[in-house]
C-alpha cells in the first residue's frame, strides 16, 4: 500500500490551502520513513496504538502492515482535527478494518489532541496504549494559549506543538510501551526544551536515534529544512545502551547504526540534560585541551543587549558625532568588518540613556551568530572584533549576536584571538554538531561547552596573529597546542 498512501498524502496535501497547512503545522510523512518507524516497534500479538495528528493514515497504515505480518491485532486510535484529511484517514483505515481479517479495530477522533489527551491523562487512568506512532504538527505554542494552559495541568511546559504532542503521548503509555516519533532535533538541547528533556528522560529510555545526514530530505515533498530525527522512546524502562542509526535520506539505502553508552548521549551530572547525538563516523569527544568551563576561564557569554525594534526611534543610518555603532551580522563579511553599510537595518544609534544601558564599551569581542543559514559550512561561526576596527568609545551589539566579554568589557588580545580561532576549528564544529541540531546557537550552548585553559587560548592566539583565517590553518593551529 505504499505507493497508494503516497499518492493519497500528495492528493490531500494539493487540496490543504498554505495557510490551512501551516495553520495546522503539520506535514506527510513519505512511506519509507513510515514503513523504518514502524518496523522498531515489537510486535506481541495484541496492540493499542496511538496516532496523533494522523492526516492520511501514513504511520497507522504502515504499522499495521508490520502487525497483520507478525499477528498481531491492533486497536487504533487516531486524532485529525482537519476535516479534508479526516476524510482520506476514513478510506485508509476502513481499508485495514474490512481486510485485516477481524484483527484490525479503528477508530477516528476529529477533535483537537491536546485537549482530549490533557482529559484522559487526568480522569481516565484506564485509557492507556501499547504503542504510539507520530509525526506531530510543528507550530509553537504562544505562552498565554489555551493549548499552553491545558499542558500546565497536566504538568508540561513546552513552546511547540510537536513536544507537546510527544509530552502527552508518553503520559498515555502503559508501563513498556514504545513511542515512535518523527520530530525536529531542536528539543536535544536549548533551555527551552529543558522541561520536556526532564520529562522524557525521567519516565522513559531512549533505545534508538536515526539522523538523516541530508536536512531536507526527510520531507523533501514539502520543502521542509528543519532537521528531523526519529526517537524510539520505551516508557518506564531502565535506560541502558542506545542505538544510532543514520542514512543519508528517506530511502535508507546506506543505512548504518552503531550503539553507544547512555552516557556519551546524555552526559551525567549534565543540568540541562542535553541529548548529544554522535554517529559512527564522528569523534564523540573534543581534544583533551578542552576541560574547563567559561566560569574557570573567567570569560561569560550573553546574547546581544540591543534588541533593535525596541530602539527604533533612535535608529540611524549613517553614524555622527552622537551616536554609536550598531552591528549586525551582515556587517561581517569573510571575517572582514564592513561597517557602515548600506542595508535596511541602521548602522548608528543615537546616543540617549535609553540607549546607553545596552552598550559594551570598546574592546576586544568575540562574536558568535546567533542563527546560521543552512547552506554555511559551519554551524558555529565566530568573528573577533579587535578594539582597533571601530573608533567609538562603545558599542552596541543587536540581539542576532552571541557576545562573549569579561564583565561586560572586551578582554585581552591574544586571548580573543585564540577564542576566535578555537570557535571556529573544524573539531569544535563538528563536536557541537552532535548535541546541536537546528541552525540556532544559543548563550546557554557556548555556556556547556568546554574550552582551552586562558593560557593555552593566549598561546593560540599568539600563534594566530599575522597568520590567514582559511579553515585548514585554524585546524592546524589548535592540532598544535599542547595538551598541559
């Protein structure tokens, strides 16, 4: 039936208008990957199964051709709020409960998830499920909805719908059942998801992780760049080795997986129980250099003070003797300083006590982008802003910055420079790379790195003076520095 349940989900999509679809955030998963999730399930001859946000029936479907080949009979439950794809649901499904041979029961819930599942989680104690397959809707959620209050009751604080999917569905399993999701790897890491790490670490095991190494491949009929993953979640299990498995795209044909200690996926003692993702191929662990934290080194990080929208009416395009510089990204290019420039963001503020609280007077910066296109190279890109480049007594830096200073001051040169160069190694990308999936680098992520001591980052940095700024001298520079 996969060709079928394709062509189904490329007909019902046509017919959803863009804004209905982006409404409801929710996406077709392509049968391949519907059929790979499915086949991780066990099968023990009788299943409750959970679907939420169906559409079409992808994921019911395939795993109910994994159930009828090994005997096993299902009642399903499925949610589809949408009515247009409610419709194609009903076909699919009925198909399964007229040719499943009695071992097949479904049933169609056209009602919103989220409140129904927050009601049984509370009230109905009984109404528990074996298994659950997912591709939940993207979409976040604002603070004051009616979604994020019914989650508060049941104890789940989230900011999009997919981990408030996944949330709740673990609350609907009974002791060993499996959940199976096809989600965004922006949960792995980030405060924000912090809470919903808690909650999956602390009720179930993660028994496999599958990377695609392509990012938009996973949804390629839907144009969709998020970084998808699929999580293989056992609820109430011991949490023992976990299996990561990757493939290149939705085909699987280079698929490969190796199994790696629960330790190496969620460092203990670890506060913000980041999940780190390593494959096969990468080193799991940075050069033995890196052991201190930001706090030994004395250096702190935060996100740039200038919120630009808030400033508006002291926005200037050119800079005068009363103002200040105001930078931006864009105002880098090939690790060149290029300010003023014309752009439609200002070069200046104007200099007033509303504006002078959100300045850093001048000095040696280190600069990390906030938010990388997809196509870069990197996922961490770094940028030092020499006390030199920039003939003003402060500076402001927009919001679309990670600004690494001593006390809200710069810091020595050498120092700056062999932060710069450490940043953007090849080593510390692809470190950061496991734990981060999504093209945002937040300050709470520089924060639990690890980094050279200040001597070993001044030793650096004095190597990197006169030297190019091309990767295979960065990576050779720090391959130099000597282990203490």
């Amino acid at each position: 039936m996969n060709l079928v349940i394709d062509q189904v989900g490329r007909e019902a999509s046509s017919l959803l208008a863009s804004p209905r679809r982006s409404e409801l955030g929710q996406y077709m998963t392509p049968s391949p990957i519907a059929a790979f999730m499915a086949s991780l399930f066990s099968y023990n001859g009788r299943a409750r199964l959970l679907d939420a946000g169906a559409g079409v029936g992808s994921l019911t479907s395939a795993f109910l051709d994994q159930a009828l080949q090994n005997g096993t009979a299902v009642d399903a439950e499925t949610w589809e709020i949408d009515n247009t794809l409610g419709g194609y649901l009903k076909n699919t499904l009925d198909e399964y409960v007229q040719h499943g041979q009695g071992k097949i029961k479904a049933r169609i819930h056209a009602a919103d998830f989220i409140e129904d599942a927050t009601v049984s989680i509370q009230f109905d104690s009984d109404n528990r499920y074996t298994h659950a397959i997912l591709n939940p809707p993207y979409k976040k959620l604002s603070a004051n909805s009616k979604h994020r209050k019914l989650l508060r009751v049941v104890g789940i604080e989230t900011v999009n719908l997919y981990t408030a999917f996944v949330a709740l569905t673990v609350l609907l399993m009974e002791k060993g059942g499996e959940v199976v999701a096809i989600i965004p790897r922006s949960f792995c890491n980030g405060s924000y998801y912090r809470p919903f790490r808690n909650l999956i670490l602390r009720t179930c095991s993660i028994r496999q992780l599958h990377l695609f190494d392509s990012r938009n491949q996973a949804f390629q009929d839907d144009d969709i760049l998020q970084e998808n993953i699929i999580i293989h979640l056992v609820k109430g299990e011991a949490q023992g080795s976990v299996i990561v498995s990757t493939s290149h795209d939705a085909k699987f044909l280079d698929y490969q997986q190796i199994t790696f200690d629960a330790a190496v996926i969620v460092k203990p003692n670890d506060k913000e129980q980041f999940i780190h993702i390593p494959t096969a191929t990468e080193d799991t662990s940075l050069p033995k250099l890196c052991s201190h934290t930001l706090q030994d080194i004395g250096i702190e990080v935060c996100t740039g003070p200038v919120v630009d929208f808030r400033m508006r009416e002291y926005w200037r395009d050119e800079p005068a003797g009363d103002t200040v510089p105001l930078l931006y990204p864009h105002h880098f290019s090939n690790d060149t300083l290029c300010w003023p420039k014309p752009h439609k963001k200002p070069n200046a503020l104007q200099l007033s006590p509303m504006v002078s609280k959100w300045l850093m007077p001048r000095g040696h910066y280190v600069l990390v982008k906030r938010f990388t296109s997809k196509e870069e190279r990197r996922r961490l890109v770094a940028y030092h802003l020499s006390y030199e480049a920039l003939n003003a007594a402060h500076i402001g830096f927009e919001n679309h910055w990670n600004v690494f200073h001593i006390k809200k001051h710069g810091m020595d040169e050498y120092i700056a420079k062999g932060l710069f160069t450490f940043l953007n190694s090849t080593v510390l990308d692809e470190h950061f790379r496991v734990f981060s999936g999504h093209t945002q680098v937040n300050a709470t992520d520089l924060r639990n790195m690890r980094y050279p001591s200040l001597e070993q980052l001044r030793e650096l940095g004095h190597r990197a003076k006169n030297q190019p700024n091309d990767q295979a001298t960065i990576d050779r520079l720090l391959e130099g520095l000597e282990t203490p």
